[in-house]
C-alpha cells in the first residue's frame, strides 16, 4: 500500500495510539502528496503526476536522517484537472471540492496535534488551490503552518538537461515529465507512440502568454491534438535520473527547513 514511501514513513501504518504518544508534534512534518489523475498524451498513463509526487517524495523520505520525524499521508490521486476534460481518463474535482477536501483533511491532521503541514502538488493545474487552502487554513488555526509547495520548484538539474523551447513550452507530456517517468515507472512509458507536439498560434509581440507573468486561460484541446505539450521524443531514462536525484535532494533539503521552520512574528 506505501508504494515508494517507506512503510516507517507512512502516515496510515501508524497506530492512533502512535499517534497520540508521539512527541515534539508541533514539529512533526505531515507531508499530503497532491496529484491528478488525467490525459499525459498517446505515451504516458493518467498517473504521471501522481508518481512523480509520490516517487519524489518516497525517495526523499528515504535519505532524510532518521531523527527528523516526517510522514507521508497517503496521495491525494484526483486533483483539478478540467483543462484536460475532453480527454477520456481525465477525472477531475472542481476547485471548490479539492478545496473542501484539503480543509477537512487539515482539521483532521490539527485535531490530531500536528502543526506542520506540507501540501506537496505535482499538477500544474491547480498550485492556486493549494495557496488558497493553505492561507485558509492558517488563517482558521493560528499555530498551523501550513506549506503549498510545487514539486518541480526546488532546485533541480531540469535547466540544465532540457532546452530553452522545451522548458518553456515543454509543460505537460514533453521531454522533463517523460524521463522522469522513465525513471520512475518505465514499464507504463510508450516511447515508440511519443509524438512532439508544440501548441500554434501562440501570442508573438505580446505582453500575454500561455504560462508566464499575464497569461491567458486555455483547455488543452485548443493547443495541442495529442494531448502533448511539448516533445517527448527527447526524453532518455538517463535525463530522468539525474533530474530525479536533484528534485529528491531538493526535498530532503526542503523537509529539513520546515522541520526548522518557526512562524515569523513581528514584535
Ligand atoms: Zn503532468
């Protein structure tokens, strides 16, 4: 059931009364991997973004030292993903759903006396949902520090192994998502049904873009006949593990500072 998490670090092998006894609580890491369940293009399965969550943060858990008490709920599989909705497998919760359920999941972890929590998302749809049940969730219980973190934003040798055109428009299926998934999972990659696909007709001369500073809303259909944003083809297992082993150090770092983390306090 733990999948790549280490059963010691999985949060629901733990007995209540673990639980109850356990100490220094308000230092405890909990740590709820959000992913999606949705179209990644003709070669990759709908999970890509719940492995990679789930995979990073295993592999993480893993190297941290063993007295930095940190747990993994169990992953969150659907997210909000109805820019994919006009591909079949895409199952997707409404933002006001995703919503409620990190609230209640929240109450629940505060009930049980933790005050960490981390929301560790992997789908590049819905970050605004995590700051938003993260402030709310802050805002409700003042000792709850609460961390909306993306995955892919600790430091990682992504800049360095993909190119220019790809970081940038490379955003769902394309050449970072497919070599981490040949690392991780390399049994469900289809590389022989890969095919590049970059979106057209994309503002040029424009202060607008599909993912930078003032971007435009868009369904996945509108860019791209595939499914793919970007180009898989350029994808190796080897890309995949270098980038795995900086985002899995990016973690353990980042695991590290919130287990040091104290709220600032003006005055
Ligand atoms: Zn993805």
């Amino acid at each position: 059931m733990h999948s790549f998490i280490p059963p010691e670090r999985f949060f629901p092998y733990l007995t209540w009364a673990d639980i109850q006894t356990m100490p220094d609580k308000a230092n405890v890491v909990i740590i709820q991997p959000v992913g999606a369940i949705e179209q990644h293009g003709h070669h990759l399965p709908l999970i890509v973004d719940s492995a990679i969550g789930v995979g990073v943060l295993g592999k993480a858990l893993a190297q941290l030292e063993p007295d930095i008490p940190a747990y993994a709920l169990p992953n969150l599989f659907y997210g909000k993903s109805n820019e994919h909705w006009h591909f079949p497998g895409t199952i997707t919760l409404s933002a006001q759903t995703l919503l409620a359920v990190l609230m209640e999941m929240a109450d629940s972890i505060y009930r049980a006396g933790f005050r960490k929590l981390v929301l560790m998302n992997s789908h590049g749809g819905q970050p605004q949902v995590m700051e938003i049940a993260a402030r709310d969730i802050h805002q409700k219980y003042g000792d709850f520090l609460v961390f909306p973190l993306f995955t892919w934003r600790v430091p990682n040798v992504a800049k360095d192994l993909i190119s220019a055109k790809e970081l940038e428009l490379g955003i769902h299926a394309g050449d970072a998502e497919t070599s981490l998934m040949l690392s991780l999972l390399p049994e469900q990659v289809k590389m022989e049904r890969a095919v590049a696909e970059y979106p057209k007709g994309l503002p040029e001369d424009s202060l607008l873009s599909m993912e930078g500073k003032l971007p435009f809303a868009w369904l996945t259909q509108e860019l791209s006949q595939s499914g793919t944003l970007g180009d898989p083809t350029l994808a190796t297992k080897e890309k995949g593990d270098r980038i795995l082993e900086s985002l899995v150090s990016g973690w353990v770092r980042v695991i590290q500072d919130i287990y040091k983390f104290r709220q600032p306090q003006g005055n």
